[in-house]
C-alpha cells in the first residue's frame, strides 16, 4: 500500500487544520496524538512468556512475539460493492492493509453499523480518509494508533474513532444508546430499547472473531471551561489495579445505563467514541461514548439485558447543569458488578487510615516529650 502511504503522509498538515477546528477525537486529544508526546502512564518494562497460541493483551510495552496467524478468510457480513465488493477479511486486508478489524452493531429497523476498522500511524489521517484511501467528511472508522494490532497482540482497551455523520453512516447511530434520544422511525425512546436489542458488539480483527459485552455509555465534556473532563481516550493500557478500579469508576458515575455485565481486572476493553452535540457545538465539545469488556475465554455471549435500566443520575458536567439545571447526586451504581472494587478501596482506606494514625501518634508523641 505505498501509494496511499504516500498519499497519507502528503494529508497530514492538512488534517491536523482540520481536527484544531473540529474533531471526533476531541481537539485536545487531537492534538495529544497528532504529536504523540503524551502516554498515559509508567510504560512497564517486563512481560511474561505465553505458551498459547492466543493472542498477547499489549499492558506492556513489551510484548512476546509468537508465530503469526493468517488473516481470516471467512466471508464479512454484509454487501459492500463501495469498496469494491472484497468477500473475506483477507480481500479487505489486501485492499488496505492499514486494515485491522470490523465492527458490526445491530441496529434494530434501520442499516447496521457494520464496516472495517483501520489503524494509521496518527490519528488524524482517517478523520478525512476512507477506507480507500479517499479524501471524504466521513473519514473512516479507526483505531487508536498509540497501540498497534498486529498478528500476535492486541491493546487491553481498544479505542476506537468515527464521526457522527448526518446520513447515518460511520459511528452515527452509536448515539441510539443515549437515553435522550427517540427513533426517527417509531418514536419509540431509545438508550435501555437499544441496549435490550444490542447488547453486544462484534469485534474481529483481521486475524481473529470477538464478542464484546456493552456495559456503559455516557455523554461527556471535552473542555475544562465548560467543567470537568473525563479523558477516557487516555486510558490505552491498564497496568495496575488501581488504574482499572478507578477508571471503571469514573465510567459507571458517569453512564446513563446500568447493565448486568459484571467486570473484574484483566478484562479487555472496547471504547467507541463519537461527536455528539446536543447542547449545541458552539457551546461545548463534546462526546457519546460506548464502552463494553471482551466475553472471557469458555464464557457464554448471552447478556440478561432483563436487568438494564436507565441510571436515574448520571454525572456529568457544569455546562450540562447549567443548561439543563440539576446537580449530581453520588454514586448510585451496583459497585459490586466490578469484583474486587468496594475490597481494594476499603483495603485503601484502612491503609491511609493506619498511616494517619501512625503520623498522628509520632507527633503527640514528640509534642509530650518536649
């Protein structure tokens, strides 16, 4: 593919105009992986030998390198002449092979979201490129490019990026898991109806099949004028507990659903990120987020989705209460969907506490005894 390489390269500039002004990614995350001068945290410098042939989960910055898989040749769902009719994964692959994967959502009553995902050296070139190297609004559905899919890894929570486009296409109907939102068609609310319909995402790379489990989604804010900012997108590896108890956190505050998907540390991550206004893009920057964790290994893909229901309470931010007044009221969420949550912070508290004591004893000590 050194043509559209070369084409890509040539596009850059431009499309790094055009994510300061408007972007799906967020203008400061944009602009965070345009110059990718920011990591998320302490890269880890050990990894442990697997002797599987499963794929490596990347937590680490070094990874086992085991025999690659072939591309799989299973025939994608879905007509696709666009693209110029390509059958299996490998025919895309060998359209694109900036090709990493395809997603497929079902969208009850209306044209799934269900195209491939590529992966670029940068963030920026597939915001204004199609999968065929095109330049178009729509740009393409992507990958974070901080952590590279290859034949042998994946990253622990895959980012993935698409615009919000008004004809429906790319990660536009990601929003029907809103619980603001209404069915053009039926009228019919949506949020819990679509979760109830989808509660799950398939995920394929090119070398393998995946199953996600939605477990949240949420509205968010990007800039810290309009209050606080929740850099999900940050988050591309999770090393330690701490990091995943907290990060899951900050998610379930802020979702408007609750689910019966339980999670625990060392599940795999599926983030899908979109524009999203409704409070007007003149105002404030915006995103809707989905985020689901990868059926683990002899677990069955069924959801209970008789349990979902819409978080009465969500958190969001002051540009939000301002407009649509209201305040948050605490974490109303089951945190025993998360094992280990409420025994690390407990455990974390009696820690501090001991110290505290500790501290506090030392100092009356030496206040007496002068």
């Amino acid at each position: 593919m050194k043509t559209r390489k070369t084409k890509r390269f040539a596009a850059v500039l431009a499309a790094v105009c055009v994510l300061l002004a408007s972007s799906c990614g967020g203008n400061e995350q944009a602009t965070e992986a345009a110059t990718g001068e920011v990591t998320t945290v302490p890269p880890e410098t050990t990894t442990t030998e697997r002797t599987t042939m499963a794929p490596i989960v990347t937590t680490t910055t070094a990874v086992t390198t085991l025999p690659p898989l072939p591309a799989m040749t299973g025939e994608v769902p879905g007509d696709h002449a666009e693209y110029g009719d390509p059958k299996t994964y490998e025919d895309f692959y060998n359209v694109n092979n900036d090709m990493v994967g395809w997603i497929n959502i079902e969208i009850p009553g209306e044209v799934d979201i269900n195209e491939p995902v590529v992966q670029g050296e940068n963030n920026t070139y597939y915001l204004t490129h199609d999968f065929n190297g095109n330049e178009v609004k729509e740009g393409a559905i992507f990958a974070d490019f901080k952590y590279k899919f290859t034949t042998r890894t994946r990253p622990a929570n895959i980012i993935l990026y698409g615009h919000n486009m008004a004809s429906g296409r790319s990660f536009a109907k990601l929003t029907r898991y809103c619980v603001w939102n209404t069915s053009k068609i039926t009228g019919q609310r949506l949020g819990i109806s679509q979760y109830i319909a989808s509660p799950t995402i398939k995920f394929d790379t090119v070398w393998e099949q995946g199953t996600y489990k939605i477990f949240a989604a949420m509205f968010v804010n990007t800039q810290t004028k309009n209050g606080s900012v929740f850099k999900y997108y940050k988050q591309r590896k999770i090393p330690n507990e701490k990091q995943f108890y907290d990060y899951i956190g900050n998610i379930m505050d802020r979702s408007m659903i609750c689910t019966d998907v339980d999670l625990e540390y060392g599940d795999e991550l599926l983030t899908l990120s979109t524009c999203y206004y409704p409070l007007g893009k003149e105002n404030a920057d915006t995103r809707f987020v989905v985020f689901a964790r990868r059926v683990r290994e002899g677990e069955s893909e069924e959801v209970d989705t008789s349990k979902a229901y819409e978080n009465p309470d969500p958190l969001y931010f002051d540009y939000y209460y301002q407009v649509r007044g209201g305040s948050w009221g605490g974490r109303n969420w089951d945190t025993s969907k998360v094992k280990g949550f409420d025994e690390f912070y407990k455990a974390q508290e009696a820690a501090q506490a001991t110290a505290s004591a500790e501290t506090n004893s030392g100092s009356g000590s030496d206040a007496w005894s002068s």
